[in-house]
C-alpha cells in the first residue's frame, strides 16, 4: 500500500492524532460514548473519526458504533472538517459529515479547543433485526455530546446568568449566586463561547448504501414505484419476486440487470461516452493491461508509446488473449470522436462495460446505482475507486507492482472523475 499512501490515493486527508493531548481526548469520547478506550499510542482518524489503526487493533471495521444501527462520529479536530471518509456506514454519511460543518464550523473550533465533540446518528430504532429494517430509514437525527457535557453546561450557564440580571433582588438570593459560582470554578466562563450545537434532521434519504448485513442498497425514493433493496451476501429466499411491498434482489441475481432497465435506473447511452470520453478510454486501457497479466513476461504499461501499444495488441490478438469486445469499443470510441452513427452489430459484446445510470435520476441515486455497477460488473477500475474504495483497496493488493503503477497513474491522471459522472 505504500505506492497508494505516496500518490495520495490512500491515507490522504486523514488526520495524525499523535499526541498524548489528543489520544487522550480521543479515548475520552470513546468512553462517553460507552465504546472501549484505544491501547494506541498513535493513530489516524478520518473526517468522521474513524480510525484504520484502531478498526486493525479491535479486528472490527465497525468499531465506532454500537451495532450497525447505532454508528458515532467523533471530532477532535477542526482538520477533519476536509478529512476524507475511508469507512462510512451508509452512503449519506458524507453528507451529513458536510452538513455537521457547514452548520456548526465556529463551534466545533471552539469546542475543540480543549475537547472533543462526538454525534450520534439517531433513526429511532435500537438495533436493525432484519434488512427490511432498513427501509424504514426516511429521516436521521444528528445528536451532539460533548465530554463533560460542555454545550448543556453553558446552555445552564447562560440561563443561570440570565435569571440574575432579569430577576429582581437576584442578588439576595443565595442559591442562585452559589450555582453561578460552581459554574464557572467547574467550567469557566462560557457566556460568550460558541457551544451551541443543536441536534439537526437529515431526511434527504432517497438511496443509499449500508455496511449493515454485510452490505445493502436502500432505493426508497426513485420512479420504481416500490422500495427496492439489494443484498450483497445474496441471502434473500424472495430475490426477484415483485408481488410483495416491496422488491428484493440478491446481487447475484442475473434477473437485477433487466429489472433496473426496465425501472428506468440503468441504460446503455453512447452519449454518456462523448460526454466523459476518458471513460471509454480508460476502460480501453483496462482491458489491455488486464489482457497484459496473461503473458509470461510483465508488460511496462506507463509510457507505453502508440507504436508498443500496436505492438503489445498485435502479441495479444495472435495468442488469443485479448478479446472482441476490446476491438468493438475501440469501433465505439472511433465513431464517437467522429461524430458517426456507432453500429449497434456488437452491442451485446460490450454491454457491461456501457452501463451506467440515468442522469435523470437523482443524484443520490446515480451515486448508489454507480457503486452497485462496480459490485456488479467490476470492469472499470477508475469506477472501482470512485465509487466502492475498499473493494479497490482489497483487490490492490493482489496486482502486481507494474499494474499497481499503473492503476495509480490512471486515477491520479483523471483526479475528479466523481464530479463528472455525477453532474
């Protein structure tokens, strides 16, 4: 993974809490939130305050939760506001991390200060028994803590503070003087710190994706008619029948495909392609390299000239190892930067690798629908890491270092792919 920590790919905008300060601070929140303190000395933590090393150290990547249903976020750190998010429990959770600074920014600098802030994400139920639970999941309400209960103590603070200058004779009244003064000898001054972070709805959940039962896809709110939820361990006894309240499909389905065309969710587009063309190269370029793996000898793939290119497809074409749905995108790609009519003759060669979802869908919804393309099809590796990180980072591991390079080349080459593919 070191290529990955040096190109960025991996490891980039995670937060190093390396001092006993922060470890400290870090622990604290653990405890408040009823979760077992780290034996670590050192660490990183992402936006939401997830740590790899801690996920490594309690072997449970859900660490930060009590149960699928109850996940925490902490925040020790102004820093994690541009913190990436490596292990997100449901899709939206990036948005909420966006919304939770956007709304709150000045106070979590303050808080944080000398402390951390932690939040729940509430969905009024105590623990998922079931993956039909999920479609329940319409609102989420973001909860705030704080060790030691700082915003309620200056919620007190300043109403104690209140009642004696509104209160007539206040000052004759010694109960009153005494909480004041416990208040500030137990915190300080808070009158005019910015603690107040109130509990926020989050109910923009149309689809989503959820770690919860080894992987789900939530489509609640899109033109299907009926709520749609998709398992990856493939355990559902009713996957593809559509007379219930709603509609099930195990991923391995082959039946899944044809139902998200016919909903409207998925289709096949030539002018996806001209609108995103490194797309189509890209995916070009894939199933060479991948072809590539196939001879004796590892093949250099960076820097590799028009005329080695002709080369290595001429020594893979002779050997069998290079197949006709690379020669039928390569006719798609040229009739595109011609502005031709493509030949719809191979069209059935390279379906997988033309799908993507309906720009008239939501954007939370393409979101989704592009990670269960990459599930699906696992064709595109620039998909692959845009959209399902840590499939990407699993199968890293088994490339060799050239395509390794490689691999990292691309992503670094075409950095932003999200913004246009979810535009």
């Amino acid at each position: 993974m070191l290529k990955l920590i040096q190109s960025g790919l991996f490891g980039g905008q995670l937060f190093h809490v390396a001092t006993k300060e922060l470890v400290e601070r870090y622990n604290a929140c653990l405890e408040d939130i009823g979760l077992e303190r780290t034996a670590l000395t050192e660490f990183h933590i992402d936006g939401w305050g997830w740590s790899p090393e801690i996920a490594e150290e309690r072997q449970d990547k859900q660490y930060l939760s009590h149960g699928s249903a109850n996940p925490y976020s902490i925040i020790i750190t102004p820093e994690q506001q541009h913190g990436s998010l490596y292990y997100p429990y449901h899709s939206f959770d990036w948005d909420i991390h966006h919304q939770v600074f956007d709304k709150y920014a000045k106070q979590i600098a303050d808080i944080t200060a000398d402390r951390g802030l932690w939040f729940a994400l509430d969905q009024d139920i105590s623990a998922y028994r079931s993956p039909q639970d999920l479609l329940m999941v319409d609102v989420v309400k973001v909860q705030f803590k704080t060790v030691g209960n700082l915003i309620t103590a200056a919620r007190e603070q300043r109403e104690l503070v209140r009642t004696y200058f509104d209160q007539p004779m206040a000052w004759a009244d010694r109960e009153l003087r005494e909480k004041i003064s416990a208040s500030g000898k137990q915190h300080g001054d808070l009158r005019f710190r910015s603690l107040e972070v109130l509990p926020f709805p989050y109910s923009d959940i149309r689809a989503f994706y959820s770690t919860a039962f080894d992987g789900l896809y939530v489509l609640r709110d899109t033109v299907v008619g009926k709520p749609v939820l998709i398992l990856e361990n493939n355990s559902s006894a009713v996957s593809g029948e559509l007379q219930h309240a709603h509609v099930e499909f195990n991923l391995n389905d082959p039946a899944l495909i044809g139902f998200l065309f016919s909903k409207g969710l998925v289709q096949h587009s030539y002018t996806h392609f001209q609108e995103v063309p490194e797309l189509l190269a890209h995916q070009l370029d894939v199933l060479l390299a991948n072809a590539s793996l196939k001879l004796d000898k590892p093949v250099e793939l960076i820097g590799l000239t028009d005329s080695k290119r002709r080369g290595l497809i001429n020594t893979l074409q002779k050997k069998g190892l290079l197949g006709d749905d690379y020669f039928q995108l390569e006719e798609v790609r040229r009739a595109l930067q011609r502005n031709e009519k493509v030949q719809a003759g191979g069209e059935a060669l390279i379906r997988d690798h033309l799908i993507h979802p309906v720009k008239e869908q939501h954007v939370q919804v393409r979101t989704v629908i592009w990670q269960l393309i990459a599930n699906i099809f696992a064709v595109n590796e620039l998909v692959r890491y845009t959209f399902n990180k840590p499939d990407f980072y699993h199968r890293y591991k088994a490339w060799p270092e050239h395509y390794q390079r490689w691999v990292i080349k691309e992503l670094q080459e075409h950095h932003g792919i999200f913004g246009k593919l979810t535009a």
